[in-house]
C-alpha cells in the first residue's frame, strides 16, 4: 500500500512538473506575441507613443501572460493561494529579502565605480515604476510563488532553482532581442544573461530561506532599484 501511494505521489509530482514547464514555454510563445503587437501597434498609432500608455499596456500583459498562468501552476500544484506571500513570514522576508538585495545593491554600485557609470542615473517616470515595482513582483509571483515550488514536488531545490533560474532568463530574450539588445546581452559578463541566470539562483534561495516569495520580491526590487 505505501508502495503504491508512492507511486502516484512519484507520479503526480512529475506531472505537475511537466505542466509547469509546458505552461513557461505556452508564455514564451504569449510573450514574443505581445512584443510583435507592441511594435505593430507604435509603427501604425501614436497609442503607445508615451510613457505611461506603455507603462499600462505592459501591466496588462502581465497580468493577462504572467499572473493568470501563475495562479494556474500554483492551483495545479495544490499549493493554497495565500500561502504565496505568506505575510506572516514578513520578518523572516525583510530580513532576507532586504538584506540580500542591499548585498546585490552594493556589488552593483562596486560594479558601476569600477566601469566610470553613474551609481544612480534615473528620473521618476512611469517606465521606472514599471522596472523597480511592478515588474520584480509579478515575476516573483510566477517564478518564485508558482514554478520553483511547483518544481521542488519533483526535484531536489537545487535542481527546481536552476531550472526556475534557466526559465527566468528565458522569459527576458524575447524584449532583448526586440530591442536590439539580444547579443549584447547574451555576451555582456556583467549584466547580461549570465548575470539574470545568477540573480534567479539568487532569489530562489532567498525565497526557499524566508519560506515565502515576499522575501524575494523585496531582493529584486531593490535589485532592480540599483541597476534602474
């Protein structure tokens, strides 16, 4: 008998995971389709010709691709919605969160002296709430909320981290390449992929350690906020 619940618990586990895998690579395909009608809509409308109107049609498509998907894997993987953040957690969160992204924040300022960059070279617009705030959250909620723990029913956490990491730097090829920044980005040692696959391993582990994704929400913030 224990034999036997095994079995499906082995079996369950490992369709879960096929799942959550399958769903990341559905957003790929949803997410290169959101850049092409971005570019189609900016060179036959001035509807994206601000600031803010990108701000907001990129917040809809993240939440459209990203968090209706999340919520889907976190379902489909028996975890409990509010569970996610786990805000009773908030000091373990803080302590972690905060104090791995001022770690990251102050190798980033380190990284900018010895390249002659300014350390902080943004202004307050809509795009900046979009980098810093929204976007770090929403993909928190996908990766770190809904996949890595989806991954961790099958796999050990450090192979659920690096394939959830691996999967993070996938998400971010499709703007690179239709911003023209793809091959600077795959070959830049600093802060091009090797970096974003490094910041995901980072995350995880802040996430796995707080026991919540709000700790590793508050590290890409403010991880974000230094690379603005």
């Amino acid at each position: 008998m224990k034999k036997n619940n095994q079995k499906e618990v082995n079996n369950s586990s490992r369709k879960i995971a096929r799942i959550t895998i399958f769903s990341i690579w559905l957003i790929y395909v949803a997410w290169i389709g959101a850049w092409i009608i971005e570019q189609a809509i900016e060179s036959h409308s001035v509807l994206l010709s601000t600031s803010r109107s990108r701000f907001f049609y990129w917040l809809g498509m993240k939440l459209l691709l990203w968090i209706l998907p999340a919520l889907f894997i976190i379902r489909v993987s028996k975890q409990k919605n509010f569970k996610v953040m786990e805000l009773k957690r908030l000091p373990s969160a803080i302590i972690w969160g905060v104090g791995s992204g001022l770690i990251i924040g102050a190798i980033s300022v380190i990284t900018k002296l010895f390249t002659y960059q300014p350390i902080f070279s943004f202004s307050l617009s809509w795009s900046l709430l979009g980098g810093v705030i929204v976007t770090p959250i929403l993909e928190e909620i996908l990766f770190r909320g809904a996949v890595l723990p989806a991954l961790k029913q099958q796999y050990s956490f450090i192979i659920a981290n690096c394939i959830t990491s691996l999967l993070f730097l996938g998400l971010h090829l499709p703007g690179w390449y239709f911003q023209g920044r793809l091959l600077e980005k795959l070959t830049s040692p600093v802060s091009g992929a090797f970096f974003v696959f490094l910041l995901g391993l980072v995350l995880g582990y802040v996430a796995h350690k707080s026991k919540t994704v709000t700790g590793s929400i508050l590290a890409h913030i403010l991880n974000n906020f230094f690379n603005a």
